[in-house]
C-alpha cells in the first residue's frame, strides 16, 4: 500500500502534497467550489483549465463552474469534458452523448459517447484538469468511473487533477452491499467498494489513487468542503438540492436508489417514465396489496411499503422507452419512516426475492445486468434457488464490515 499524508491547511487537502484547513463561519456547509472561489485561486493562476462537469457543478446561486471561473481574470477554460447524462443533465440512463461545436461554450468533450476516457487530443494544451460533479454516493452512479478514468488519462498526460469535493448526499456513515467482484467490473461498477460506499468524491478519489485502482495515478489536490460532518445527510447541509440525473429528481429518491436500482436488473419496472422513479416499482401481472403485506410482515427496518399502481410513459431526457410504457402496473411505493435504520440493498434483496415468490413464471431476471448492478453473482443465484437470501445478506453484513474499516484511512471529516 502507498503511504500518503493527509494535511489539511486553508481548506485544501492534497496528495502527494502538504496543505492546511479552516473552519467555516456560518453553520451552512460551502462545497469545493466555493471553497476554490473563495481561498483558493491561486492554484489556477495563469494556467488553462479543464473542467470536468456537468449541470450540478454549480454554487448555491445556480451559477455554472465554467461561467464563474470564465470571469477570473488570469486564467482561460479551455475544455469542459461531460460524464453520463451530458453536460446539461439533458440525456436519458444510457444514452450516448456527442457534442458539435457550441459558440456558447468552451471546447466540450462528452466523456459518455464514442469514449469514455479524456483522449491525449482532448486534453491537449491544457495544465491542470478539475473534477467538479455531485454524486449520490452509490457505486452504480458512473460518474466516479468518469473521475477515475480522467484521472489516470490525467496522468498520462503529466496533468496534475483538482477534485473539488461535495456532500456525500447518504451522509459519510452509511456502508451497504457487497464489494465488487473485478470479475464484473463494468462502467456502473468500476471499483471494488460496496454499492453504498459512505465516502466523498474527494475522499475516493483518493482510496482510488493509494491502492493503484488506475493503471496510472496523478498528482492529486482535494479542495474539501469547509462545515461538513460526516453524520450529515444532505437535506442537513443547507445546500439546495439539483438533480444530479434525470431520474433521481430529490433527495428522497437518493435514500431508496440504492435498493430499487437492483430492480432494473429485471422485467419489473423500477418507476422510470412515472413522477416517483424508484420510489415505486411494479409490473402488469404482479400483486401490489399482497407484496405490500409481505415486505410489511418482514419489518424491515426503516421502511414501510404500501401497494400502488401507476402506468409509466415516455419522458424524452429521463425515459424515452420505459418499461411496461402505456400499461398499468400493480406494485409497491417505499416510504422510509427512518433513514438512519434503513438498509437499502438489504431491503432490494428483500423485495427481489417476494416479487421471485409471487411472481412465479412471469418475472425474469437479466443476470448480467442483475450481475454487474450488483457487483456478483451472488444475487441472481439466489433468486434462483442456489443462495439463501438469509445467508446472503449475512455475507453482505461482514462484507460491509471489511470495506468499512478500509475506507477510513482517507476520511477527511470528521
């Protein structure tokens, strides 16, 4: 393992690098970005900045990374670079994303289209390369393949990169779900932590980075939030919430994500193409009053389920092609009654495993999709008959465990 120190001096925190930190004066929470703006431009002094970014790199006034650092005099932004979604948020799940050139904006490269990782073209000229997106703190979201892909390109390059840091909106303590199997890794899970991973971009971005998780690692910088704790969630931090992709549209959806996600994996609608995606899930031929009654006998901890039905329809930029589009469906809304005792992959096992029951014939499972959301196998051999759900979730507790202990090394909040 690479020994690194952690310095916090004025609010930075590097790698490789020694800096200092500052507390905040009011109790609301300042993010990267701000933080830059506020103490820190002289790192960006006289240089020619990437950004990498996307419609939630913003300050708290809505004002965009790439309009507030334009208006700096003595540095130029020379590229934006846009991950899943596109730059704008404007994509569906999925789609690839092509950018023409745009008079309006700088230079902007889509990392999410015919590449996924900055070309040595693309970062041509430019001296040091910014990361800037909030995230929702679970492995499937791909932005944070996005970061660890630039930064090894970065690296290539001889490019120093800035992870400006934001809220881990799930709070720096919740860890759920299994580690990824390397065996699966795809774009929606690229590193081996757990589904919910209880970390800061900023602080990945450094377990990245130490345990060699990219063929190359680059001079890193951290610009950490100034007032952030790590038992805060995100509604705590008085940040305004923008959605970070189309279908996570509030925080109340960012607490379910992590359990209904895994619905995706299947034939049963995760809730895209309605108002509530993936706070109700359901499908045509399934019982939504007796699955209610199941998950509720389970008393699951932190949630309560209540049946619903719904009929999902086409939202151009959010679900162009939902499925079951245009036909009712039968089914379940989450409602959580106490996020700190809700544990989230635990309760998507939960719901697969009674949809598995009551569904009999009718409900099918796409094990790779199933299989690279989840990290493993594991999970469609159980709903398959080969795995316990009891024994799994075991597992998945002492998995949880392990990977909690090794994250803490590059905590940088208490």
């Amino acid at each position: 393992m690479t020994d690194f120190k952690i310095i916090l001096l004025t609010g930075v925190t590097t790698l490789f690098l020694t800096a200092v930190g500052c507390a905040p004066q009011e109790f609301s929470v300042q993010t990267g970005l701000e933080n830059l703006l506020d103490n820190h431009l002289d790192k960006l002094a006289g240089k020619n900045v990437g950004i990498i970014t996307n419609q939630t790199g913003i300050d708290r006034d809505g004002r965009s990374i790439w309009e507030l650092l334009q208006s700096v005099k003595n540095l130029n932004v020379t590229a934006l670079f846009s991950p899943e979604h596109g730059i704008f948020g404007e994509a569906a799940d999925g789609e690839k994303v092509e950018y023409g050139e745009n008079k309006k904006l700088p230079p902007l490269f889509s990392l999410y289209g015919s590449t996924r990782k900055p070309t040595q073209d693309m970062l041509e000229g430019i001296d040091i390369l910014i990361y800037d997106i909030q995230d929702v703190g679970a492995r499937f979201y791909t932005y944070i393949t996005t970061m660890g892909l630039s930064m090894e390109a970065a690296a290539e390059a001889g490019i120093p990169v800035l992870i400006l840091d934001r809220p881990n909106p799930l709070s720096g303590e919740v860890v759920s779900g299994p580690i990824l199997n390397l065996g699966f890794q795809t774009n929606v899970g690229y590193y081996p932590i757990t589904s919910v991973y209880g970390l800061t971009a900023g602080e990945l971005a450094l377990m990245i980075a130490d345990r060699k998780w990219v063929e190359e690692v680059p001079e890193l910088d951290i610009i950490p939030m100034l007032g952030w704790k790590r038992a805060m969630w995100y509604d705590q931090t008085g940040i305004p919430w923008f959605p970070p992709s189309p279908n996570i549209p509030d925080f109340e959806t960012a607490i379910v994500y992590p359990a209904t996600v895994l619905i995706e994996g299947t034939n049963v609608s995760e809730g895209r193409g309605t108002d509530r995606p993936f706070r109700q899930i359901g499908a045509p031929w399934l019982d939504g009053k007796q699955l209610a009654s199941e998950m509720n006998e389970r008393a699951l901890p932190g949630v309560k389920f209540n049946s619903i039905s719904f009929s999902p329809r086409s939202i151009p930029g959010a679900a162009p092609n939902p499925k079951h589009m245009g036909v009712t469906c039968y089914g379940i809304e989450l409602i959580i009654t106490d996020r700190f005792l809700f544990r989230p992959v635990e309760t998507g096992i939960w719901l697969l495993w009674e949809i598995a029951l009551l569904g009999k014939d009718n409900f099918k499972i796409k094990e790779s999709g199933l299989n690279r959301l989840f990290g493993s196998d594991a999970l469609s051999k159980s709903l398959l008959g080969e795995i316990s759900p009891d024994i799994l979730v075991e597992e998945l507790r002492e998995t949880a465990g392990h990977f909690d202990k090794l994250r803490q090394k590059y905590f940088l909040y208490d």
